[in-house]
C-alpha cells in the first residue's frame, strides 16, 4: 500500500501512509486508538475506499470498490467483534452465501457442507466440530470459525483485528499457534493489537501509526515494549500509573450475602469513599455477574445493596441509575453503546431525567451539554451528531464514561474498561478513576489484568466459581497470591 489516505469530513483519518506485508510473515500495526489501524486495513478489504494512493498484490495493482473484489483477490479480515451467525453450525459459518448445492434445485448439502469444514479444519490441524453450534462455542473457538472463514476464500493475505480483546489467555496462546501455523503455509498476516506483548512475541516487523501517519517502520527484534509506546504517543509514559492521592473514607457501598440467577453465591464487600476496588478471577469466575447482580441486569435471588446506609430496592439498570450506581459494561458494542445513534445521545440517553429535559427534548442544549461531556473526557468526534459507530474503540470507551460523569453517580462499577484501547488512552482512564476517587466515588473496578489491578486498585477482590474467595490488601499481596486463589483455592472468607 503506498501513499494511501482517507478524509472523513473533517477528520483526516489517514495522510500518505505506506506499508509493505511479505508473504510467510506477521507484519503488526500498531498505534493509539483513532491513529487509523482499521481505517487503513479497511481500504484493504476493501471496505472503504481511499481518496489517493494504489493497493499493489503480488506485483499487480488493484482498487476494490468492495469486499468481495477484496475477497476475490485473496484479502481476508477478521474484525476485533466477531461477526458470525450465532444460531447457525460451524460449516454453515464457514460456507455462508457459498453453500455447496445438493442433487434437486435450490437445496443446499449439509453432507458435503460439513466433509469440507471437516477437511478444511483438518488441513490446519483444527480441532472443531463442524455440526456444533456457534453459540454452543467458546469465544476462542468463534475465533477460528473466523479463520476458517477467511480461509475458505483461499486467502493469500488475512487481517486480524484485535484477535485477542475477548480471550482468555489459554485461548489467547491457543491463537498464536493458529498464526504461526498460517504463518508456516505462507500467508501475509496484518496483526492489530493493544497488547505490545503479542507484538514483540509474535511480529517479525512493526509498523507504528500516529494521527494518521506513519511515524515508524523496523523489525519486531530490534523493538521493546518502551521502543514502541514511544513511537505510538510521541513521549515517554513513565507513569503509567497515577500516584494514588484519594483519602479513603467511610463505606459507602456494603454488598451482603448477594446471591442471583446467574450462579453467584453469598457475595459480601465494602467499598469506602475514594476507594477502588479491584475485582479478579478466571474467566467464567462470575466477575461479571456480580456487577449485572448489583445494577439490577440479573435477578437477585438474595441478598442486600446498601448505598450511603440505605438498601436499595433495585429491580431493574433504571432503579440502579435513580439510586446512583452506575454500570460500564465490558462488551462496549452490545451492552454500552446504541452505535447507530449519534454521540450526543448515547452520552445523554440515561440521563435525560436529571438534565431536566422533561417532557421534551431540546436538540441545541443536549448537543451543548453532551460536547461539554465529551470534551471533559476528551473524546475525538467529528460532532457530537456522529454515530457512536463511527468513533475508535478507546473513543467509545471514553464515550461511555462520559455518559457516566454526566449522571453524576456516587457508585462507579467499570468492567474491563480499557480492554481492547491503546497504552496512552489506558493511561487516562487510570487517571480518571484515581480523579473519581478524589472525588469521593466509590468504585469497583473488574479487570483480567493483574499488572493494571496492582497499579490502581486499593484492595483486590477474588472470584472463583461464582463465590468471592479472597478480599486482599493490594500492597500486601502478590500477582502469584492472587492467582492461587483464583484457580485452586476453596473459600476463605
């Protein structure tokens, strides 16, 4: 790709940008969110198309109007959101709108269906069932029904899109082989990730955007992890963390023995004023379903929420929101963000009761007073009338918490807030929680990174199997003690 850029409005998403992918390589693509990573492999597979500059493959230049002209010449792109028929098995995934034909006319072979996804999955030493359901699937089996997708189309070239965002890390490793692997059969493999780890482990060369530019370009093994965040934000982050100044008050949230639908067991904590909690566990530990419990997603089926010394009767997110508690989910996309609708609404919509909007609704003063939010949390928009959809995944991120701080709650929950955002928007997200902690917001904060656990919460929380088995004082604890409880321990508390 050479000289490729790309205007939307008034944003300048990308300027002159060039990058050069070999085959039998794993060339990553790096930067902080909105630097124009997707924008730039979208014009690839052929989704956007770019204003100037030439896509050249295999010596012959082309320019897609579409996907499928992308697909035709052997670009395949898997996105950071899954994007698979959820009712539908593993082979009709795989052959979706290219359904082998049976004997008699407008039938379709679920026979021969299934022997190529069996053959297909074979070839790359696949472990999967081709009749089972995807929505039967683990998040890390989704991804290889993608790549199965992709390979199905006979691609030469595969784009993979923040692959690791929902994983856990055993299906995370279980990915990196799957690249290798492709890597092994000769494809020229695009990798995006926040996480600068896989970077180094797995990328023989790095190319690093910035604002739309393209601000560096070397070998993955003359890099380091400091190397490239210098490269991506343009200074030095040494303090990743913020230095924890908050003055820890009285408890401002007691959760008694919560138990709901969802499977979690006997839940008590506290949470003081100016304090955060950090929550942790395995995947599937029932990290999530406290929060849902709490906001009133899922039904209790015991237990008490008191807020400020008072239980709260919440049966449903709008009792949660009236009481003060606020929820930002971990799923942005499907839980958060009504992504079609414009910025300014998504900020607002579950605080029109308190901005006074009743009955109606003034365009120009939500337009006002969603910008003032936005700018607080410094989200890059084109306006606040553009669709959520259209914004980054750590301007989105940004997006959420801006809802929040406009609804003004006394109960912050944040679940995986900086999963799939980049080190720098990370960075002012930390320094957001620490500012709602001086402010004396209570906050629990569920993360599965223990390194981001260990630098900004005061005391860490343990799930496992829907039960809390550890409530630890975080400068008197180690990664490794944390992980214990996590995974072998029985209950403590």
């Amino acid at each position: 790709m050479t000289g490729i850029s790309k205007r939307f409005g008034p944003v300048q998403a990308l300027r002159d940008v060039g990058i050069t992918v070999r085959a039998g390589t794993v060339h990553a693509l790096v930067g902080e969110n909105g630097a124009g990573k997707s924008t730039l492999m979208k014009i690839l597979a052929g989704v956007y198309q770019p204003d100037t500059g030439a896509i050249e493959i295999g010596g012959r230049e082309h320019c897609f109007a579409s996907p499928a002209q992308a697909l035709e010449a052997g670009i395949s792109m898997i996105y950071q959101e899954l994007d698979l028929a959820e009712h539908l098995t593993v082979a009709e995934n795989i052959f979706l709108g290219a359904e082998p034909r049976g004997r008699l006319p407008f039938t379709v072979s679920h026979k021969h269906m299934a022997a190529q996804a069996a053959e297909l999955a074979q070839r790359f030493s696949f472990d999967i069932d081709p009749a089972a359901k995807v929505e039967d699937l683990a998040t890390g089996d989704c991804q290889i029904v993608e790549v199965l997708k992709a390979l199905r189309h006979n691609a030469s070239i595969l784009v993979m899109d923040e692959p690791t965002s929902s994983l856990s890390e055993r299906e995370a490793k279980r990915l990196f082989e799957v690249v290798r692997r492709l890597r092994r059969e000769g494809l020229a493999l695009v990798y995006i990730s926040h996480r600068l780890e896989e970077i180094i482990d797995l990328a023989d060369e790095v190319s690093v955007l910035r604002d739309g530019l393209l601000v560096h370009c070397e070998h993955a093994a003359k890099l380091d992890i400091p190397k490239i965040v210098h490269y991506m934000v343009g200074r030095e982050l040494t303090d990743f963390f913020p230095t924890r100044t908050a003055q820890i008050g009285d408890g401002l949230v007691q959760v008694q023995g919560l138990s709901s639908e969802a499977g979690i067991r006997d839940i008590s904590f506290e949470v003081r004023r100016g304090e955060i909690v950090g929550m942790a566990g395995l995947v599937g530990a029932g990290r999530t379903e406290v929060a849902r419990a709490i906001f009133g997603v899922d039904k209790r089926t015991a237990g008490q929420v008191i807020l400020d010394g008072r239980e709260l009767n919440i049966g449903s997110p709008a009792d949660a929101i009236a009481s003060g508690i606020a929820l930002l989910t971990e799923d942005r996309k499907r839980t958060g963000l009504c992504i079609e609708l414009p910025c300014s609404w998504n900020i607002t919509l579950p605080n029109l009761g308190h901005i006074g909007f009743k009955p109606f609704i003034k365009p120009s003063r939500e337009s006002r007073i969603a910008e003032e939010a936005g700018s607080r949390m410094a989200v890059k928009w084109s306006s606040p009338q553009a669709p959520a959809g259209s914004l980054s995944g750590g301007n989105q991120q940004k997006l959420l918490i801006a809802r929040w701080l406009l609804a003004n709650s006394r109960f912050m929950i944040f679940d995986e807030p900086t999963r799939g955002i980049d080190v720098g928007a990370k960075t002012e997200v930390y320094g957001l929680l620490n500012k709602l902690a001086e402010e004396g917001k209570a906050i629990l904060f569920i993360s599965s990174e223990l390194p981001e656990l260990f630098g900004i919460a005061d005391r860490i929380l343990v799930m496992r199997r829907g039960q809390l088995v550890g409530n630890l004082v975080t400068k008197q604890t180690t990664p490794e003690e944390v992980m214990h409880l996590a995974a072998v321990a029985e209950r403590t508390l």
